[in-house]
C-alpha cells in the first residue's frame, strides 16, 4: 500500500487512512493524518484564503 509522510506530524501512514489538501490553483498537494487532521483544519479555516483549499480524504472512495 501506498504511503505518505504526514505534513504536520512527519509520521507515515497508509495514504488510505489519510486527508490530503489540496491548493486551488497548485499542483503540490500535503496530506495529514486523521490525528493531526483536526487540528490542520482548524488553522487552514482560520486562513482569509482557506476557500481556496479543498480536504480530500483519500480512503472515501474505496469504502464499500
Ligand atoms: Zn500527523
């Protein structure tokens, strides 16, 4: 399984199990653990551009 590095913690994780943020406009996308998630989302929505970032949780569209 693919994994990723969280951006906020630096722990790596099953991408499955992870949100990933993406930039409108940018190509470059962070991904954040479920732990650090909370906590991401509280700072980015504090932002006066946080429209501007879309959350993604990548295991969503494997739930079955
Ligand atoms: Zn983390």
């Amino acid at each position: 399984m693919e994994k990723q590095i969280c951006a906020f913690c630096g722990r790596w994780y099953d991408i499955e199990a992870m949100i990933s943020l993406h930039e409108d406009g940018k190509t470059f996308v962070l991904y954040y653990c479920e732990g650090c998630f909370p906590a991401v989302k509280s700072n980015v929505a504090s932002l006066p551009y946080s429209h501007l970032f879309k959350w993604v949780k990548e295991g969503s569209h494997n739930d079955k």
